[in-house]
C-alpha cells in the first residue's frame, strides 16, 4: 500500500459497509453466445505456491491466458514466468504487465484481467480479495484467507459483495478436491460409519526455511521489507505456522464435524526450535469441544530431527477413517474395511478445473463463507493455545484482532511483538 492509499483498518472497516453492485462480468455475459471467449488470468504472489497455482489455471482452460502478474519483488517475477514458459502462447505478460511493490495487487487487477489468483502472503489476502470483488473479477483464494479476527470479517464482506454481483470465489483447501480423500471423508458425513467420536489430526513437520536467511539481511531494507522477505516467521503475515500450514488439518476437522461450529477451545504450545527473528511459535497442541460431548484435536510442530507425520484420524461409532496419505476405513477391531485403490487425481489441478468449469457455465461458486469460518477455526486454536485460555467460538467471532500495521511501506520500522506467553498474551 501506498502512503496515499487507505490504511489497511479502514478499509477493512469499509468492507462492512454497503458497496454498489455492479453488473455481471461481461466475459460471462458474451459466454451465452459463445462459450470460447479468452479468460485472461492475473497472478499476485508469484512464489512457489502462486506458480503451481497459475500452473494449474493454465492447464484446467484451453482458452485462458496469463495476462498479468505482480509481486512484492520483482524478481519472484522472473522466476515464475521463467518456469511459466513452458505454457508457451498461454502466457502473454509482456513487461508492462508485469508490476512489483505492494501496490502491484491492485495494478494487477486494474490490467484488463478477467480472474485473480490470491497467493501473495496471507496477511494481504483479505486486501487483495476485497479489491478483486470490487472490480468484479473472479477470484481464487489460497489458504489460509486471513491472519487475524478482522482479516475473517473482511472475507465474509467480500463474499457476500461477490454473491451480489455473481463473481466467484474458489479456496485453497486443497484436500477437499482430493478424490481419494474426499471419497473417504464421504463415509464419514454421510454416516456410513456412525456418528464421529472424536478426531486427532497431526502435522508434524520439519522447520521451514526461511526465505533469506538472518546474517543476509541487506542493511539497506527496512524492517517491513525484511519481514515480508520472511514472511512465515512474522504473525501478521503468516498467522504462524498453525494457521498457515496447520490449517489443513484444522479444515479437515471441520470437514469430518460437518463443518458444524465449535463450542470452543483450549490448547498449549511455544517456540522451542525456531531462530528466526519473528515471534511466531513453532508447536501447537489443541483440543476443540464440538456439540455432543466430541473432542477433536490437533497437534501441530515444525521442529528439526524429530519423527514427521500427517494423518487424519476420524474415530466413529463403527470404524475408523485414516487419511490422507492413505485413505482407508478400520473395524473397530482395526482390521481394515476398505482403502482408495484408484490412481488419485492432482487435487490442485482438480480445484482449478472445477473452478473454471463454474466460470465457463456462468454457475455459483462462492466459497467465502467456508473459508471464513475454517480459517477462524484456526485462529480459535492459536488464540487458545497462545492465551492459555479456554476461547468460545463466539468470543472469537467478538474479538477486534487486528495484527497487521495499519499502513505499510519497504522503508518502515516495525518492531517484531514478544512472543506470546500464556496467562500473559491477550486475545483482544
């Protein structure tokens, strides 16, 4: 953002308010004539994750071209069209397309794109959405969709908005377009192995590096720029690693409980291995109390040299799922009932295709409630664990967290917060 834009809190403030609807976008309205029109496509956030993405937008279209890109640095940009090359003509972003800083969000969308793709840091991502509903671009939205309470109450506004003007919002939470995955999670929503006892879902992953190390910090960046260049050791970008990578396992438990809300959360946790700069902790351990007396639970660390795991676990009144690495059902006895043997589909690839598919068809596709509440879900969790209090879902829903600063430029200084202790952080 610009010194001259809107602060970040006011316009978060203003995506509360009433906007005017403008009419449906006139790529879907010349598709009732012809459905072959170019989709032209714009990426903001071109790193690993924001390649993949525009990757698999390429390939789920064949009349779509990647029009525009921007990211904070430009040479993330160089990097990704360079891997982007092998899409040939489907790639048109000469240099005047292609926009760097942090306004390059908004130049992106202003550069004649049809659809959005939302993958720069998440701490911009309520930001970045809002701007493409209110040029009413299609939108697709890596996860997880805010870093903060007031981030979540952003994404409902814009959903809504996109709703009224009938442009689409596709998530991130790649699991559920997952064949084989969702084909397991089916024997548990449909009750084919009874009512869910209680769940424990483990990410237990290795310490993520960083994308420029501590000792190479060029003296010449200020303290935003250097924490945006890492951005996962920093709460209000990344939200911490359980709401950023964690969040997965969180979705999944919303996704066995029937996405039904939670009563509430406790939970534990600290900074044990990490030595960044930043204040985020590196492992979690939460329990959520659903309605029914069933406790679910997620364990959560990033820590070097210790055993690695991610499994879900769904325990129900006739069997047991395990997923996703390998989806299959268990007696309770644990002999095993049935597995996934097919050749799973990419589940990335599937999510773009389905969304492009709802484009094409000119059908709803909004997917911001959800994504609200599963990102809150997992804010509930840090909170929790972060506070050393028990937090309802209703308390989260009422809190004013806002962590990001309320203007940013390159040059700023922005002390990094203490890491949070229990009884002594507050959830404000």
């Amino acid at each position: 953002m610009n010194p001259s834009d809107p602060s970040r809190r006011q316009f978060l403030t203003a995506a509360g308010a009433t906007a005017a609807v403008t009419a449906f976008p006139a790529v879907l309205r010349a598709q009732n004539a012809s459905n072959n029109a170019i989709l032209k496509i714009g990426l903001i956030g071109c790193g690993g994750r924001g390649t993949g993405a525009a990757s698999q937008a390429l390939s789920a279209d064949p009349n779509v071209k990647l029009w525009a890109i921007g990211d904070a640095f430009a040479s993330q940009i160089t990097a990704s069209l360079n891997n982007l090359s092998k899409f040939g003509g489907k790639v048109e972003v000469p240099e005047a397309r292609q926009f760097s800083g942090l306004d390059a969000y908004q130049k992106v969308i202003d550069s004649g794109v049809d659809v959005v793709i939302l993958t720069a840091p998440p701490g911009f991502r309520p930001l970045h959405l809002r701007a493409a509903v209110d040029a009413g671009k299609h939108a697709f939205c890596e996860k997880p969709m805010a870093v903060d309470v007031a981030g979540v109450k952003s994404v409902v506004e814009s959903a809504k908005l996109a709703k009224q003007k009938g442009t689409t919002i596709q998530h991130g939470f790649c699991w559920r377009f997952s064949p084989n995955t969702r084909e397991g999670y089916g024997k548990v929503t449909s009750g084919e192995l009874g009512r869910v006892i209680s769940v424990y879902g483990t990410y237990l992953a290795s310490v993520p590096k960083p994308s420029t190390a501590i000792d190479q910090r060029n003296p010449e960046w200020g303290d935003v720029e250097w924490q945006i260049r890492n951005w996962m050791g920093h709460g209000w970008l990344s939200g911490g690693p359980l709401v950023e990578q964690g969040i997965h396992t969180v979705d999944k438990i919303a996704w066995a409980m029937g996405d039904v809300a939670p009563i509430a959360a406790r939970g534990s946790g600290g900074r044990a291995q990490r030595d960044d700069d930043g204040s985020v902790w590196d492992h979690y351990d939460v329990a959520f109390e659903y309605p029914g007396g069933v406790i679910c639970h997620i364990g959560q660390r990033q820590f070097k040299g210790a055993f690695s795991e991610v499994v879900d676990r769904v325990y129900c009144e006739k069997g047991t799922l395990e997923a996703p690495s390998r989806v299959l059902t268990k007696d309770p006895a644990g002999k095993v009932t049935w597995a996934f043997r097919d050749q799973p589909e990419n589940m990335y690839q599937v999510e773009h295709n389905e969304w492009f598919a709802a484009i094409r068809a000119g059908k709803e596709l909004n997917a911001g409630e959800y994504m609200a509440n599963s990102t809150m879900l997992g804010l509930l969790a840090r909170e929790a664990a972060q506070t050393g209090q028990r937090i309802t879902w209703e308390e989260m829903w009422q809190a004013n967290q806002d962590l990001a600063p309320d203007k940013v430029n390159f040059g700023d200084k922005l002390p990094v917060p203490p890491v949070p202790v229990p009884g002594v952080y507050k959830l404000v």
